[in-house]
C-alpha cells in the first residue's frame, strides 16, 4: 500500500492560507503556487533512493551521496497543473516534463481527455503527477490510469488541497501511488468544488473567469 502524506510544514500552511484567501492577486497565486509546489517537492522527494560515488574534493578523494538513477519525470494535468512545475523544476532541474489534459464534464463531472504528450522513457522515470486541487478525484485517477498504460511504474500525486472524496477513489483505484497534500479539506459541495478550498485553481492561476 502506497501512504498518503499530509504536509505539516509550516511555510507550506502559510502559503496555502495566502491563496485560499479570495481577494488574493493572480500574480501572487502563481507565485505562491509555484513556492509550494517546491517546498512540497523537497517533502516528497524525502525518499529517492541514493547511491555511494567516489570524488575528488580540492583536499582529498571521499565519498558522497548521488541521487540513484536520477531519471524523474514531473507530469501535470492540465491546465492548472502547470502552475505546479516551474516549483517543482527549481528542484529537480534534470527532469523531464510531459503533459496530460483533461477537463471536467460540468454535467456529469467525469474527466474527459484531449491532450497526451509524455516522455518516451517514461517506464524508467520516478514520475511526480501535478494538480493543484484533487477533489471528485476522478482527473488524477484518470491521468494516472494513462500513465500506467504508456508504461509508468513508479507514480507519485502531488495537490495542494485535497477532498476526502478525491483521496477515498485514489486509494480504491490506485492503491499503489503516493499521495503528497498540502492540506486536506472538509468535502465537496453540490457542484464538486473542495470546501472551504480556494475556488477554481485554473482561474486563479491565469486570470480567467
């Protein structure tokens, strides 16, 4: 069984209060978006495994530590996912960057998919799934699913705010992914958006309506 990881850190909590407020800018969204998805990326990436490499320092030989593999992948959903990246890459600048786009039927609130472009290693990458907002749940489960069958193995989901209902269906339908949050929220509202949540993470970022 894969964990579920709620962050408790906090510069990550005073960042997320910033953006839940309404009358926050976009520009500082983005901003603040961007500063959480790296702090979370220093969380989340606790666990990458190391390996010993020998090196000369300007004293003497030794031995240091070496990310093991170092082939990682940051994917987000589109659109409000990209909002999430440039953080991430701060972090991980070696990484490779694919794309998946899905929208939400208003009416029936399925993800429906029209974008997919990834890596073509993607199989052999550590791959860090981004999304600002998981709430039905049903975007990330469907990215993850198309991940799966383009051959990704080691998957991870990343969100800043997460719904009880989107964590309960990420652990029915992929019980093998991790789950980074910044926080977890109380529920959905009849028209599926996280309560108290921030709003529509996509608007905020990039300043439509």
């Amino acid at each position: 069984m894969a964990k579920t990881v709620v962050m408790d850190h906090p510069l990550i909590q005073h960042k997320i209060g910033i953006i839940r407020k309404k009358d926050t800018s976009s520009k500082e969204f983005r901003e603040m978006i961007s500063e959480i998805a790296m702090l979370m990326c220093y969380e989340a990436t606790r666990e990458l495994p190391l390996c010993d490499v020998e090196i000369e320092t300007p004293i003497c030989g030794t031995t240091v530590k070496e990310l093991a593999g170092k082939k990682m992948a940051v994917v987000p959903i589109l659109r409000a996912g990209l909002g999430m990246v440039e953080g991430m890459l701060t972090m991980i600048p070696a990484a490779k960057v694919g794309h998946i786009g899905l929208y939400r039927d208003p009416k029936t609130l399925e993800p429906v998919e029209y974008y997919c472009k990834l890596p073509s290693d993607i199989a052999s990458r550590e791959v860090f799934v981004t999304d600002p907002m998981l709430a039905t749940g049903g975007s990330a489960s469907a990215a993850i699913t198309m991940l799966k069958a383009k051959g990704a193995k080691k998957i991870h989901f990343m969100c800043i705010i997460a719904a009880p209902e989107g964590i309960r269906k990420m652990h029915e339908e992929h019980p093998d992914v991790d789950l980074f949050i910044g926080a977890l929220d109380d529920h959905l509202n009849d028209h599926g958006y996280i309560v108290p949540g921030l709003g529509d993470a996509g608007d905020r970022i990039f300043g439509t309506k």
